[in-house]
C-alpha cells in the first residue's frame, strides 16, 4: 500500500492500549455490501444523512453497555445521522444466521440491524474487537472512528460525533 492511501486517525478510547490505527482513507461506502432484516443487499451512496455504524457481536460487553446508553443520543442526531447496528463475526456460518441476528433483543429496532456478510468492511479497516463506532459523511467517505465504549468516555464519544457532523 503506498503512503498517499493511509491515513492516521486517532482512536479516543483511553482504555486502549492501541491510540491510532492505520485505515486507508479512500474508504467508501459505496465500496460495501450489506444485509438488511429483510435479507436483501444494501448499499449506501450519496446519502441524505451522515451514516453511524456502531458494529457488534453478541458476546461482546462493551457492545450491550452502549446498546443502554447510547440510543437517547442517537435519538437527538437522528435529522442528521442515520444509525444502523452492524453485525461482525469472524465465523461465516454465524454470519448467516439471520434469525439470530435480526431478532437480537438488545436492539429495538431491526430495522437498523446490517450484517457485514462477508466481512468486507471489517477486513478492509482493519478492524479488531468491538464495537467500532464509524462516522461516514453524506458522500460515503469515513469522517470519525473510535474503537471500545467506555461509560466514563461516553460524552467524549458524544462530542467527537457532534463536532464531525457540524
């Protein structure tokens, strides 16, 4: 990968050994397919909104902490940015099990659930662990991450959002 294609963006979990990661910054939105609860193929181009990605696994517990904390926050966003749950495992056959996934009691609204069906995305941020929490603009190109969810970071997390979206 040459030099022009990498960029640097800080990762504000303090409870992380890793600060930065390196993610190509030519990320797009528009690049990924995903599976939406009614089992076809979304994609996301030249979008209304700023696009969230709050990515998940059902045994990850910083993922069911944010699930709590983070929805009244999402709610004061929601003319801006549009939130969706990504779904990531590292077993396809977990992957597709669509019932499981879309019915996950944590979030109320399936409609917001996506699986990253063939880890496409997760792959090529060189993402570890969960959740991610990934801010794309309305043209698709990746604005904000942060990897981890803290209780005690949570407003920094909040604020981090609002200052890219405004």
């Amino acid at each position: 990968m040459d030099s022009e294609s990498i960029a640097i963006i800080t990762n504000f979990d303090e409870t992380s050994n890793d600060k930065t990661k390196e993610i190509k910054s030519d990320v797009n939105l528009a690049d990924f397919q995903f599976i939406n609860v009614d089992k076809d193929t979304t994609v996301f181009s030249n979008n209304d909104k700023y696009i969230l990605f709050e990515t998940w696994n059902e045994g990850c517990i910083p993922c069911m902490r944010a699930f709590k904390e983070m929805p009244e926050f999402y709610a004061s966003i929601k003319t801006q940015v549009d939130v969706f749950y990504l779904y990531e495992h590292h077993k396809e056959s977990v992957r597709n099990e669509f019932e499981k996934i879309f019915n996950f009691r944590a979030i109320e609204d399936s409609s917001r659930i996506l699986i990253d069906i063939n880890q496409n995305l997760f792959n090529t941020m060189n993402m570890t662990g969960y959740p991610y929490f990934l801010l794309f603009d309305k043209k698709g190109n990746l604005k904000f991450w942060q990897c981890g969810f803290d209780l005690n970071e949570k407003e920094k997390l909040k604020a981090e959002i609002i200052a890219t979206i405004k």
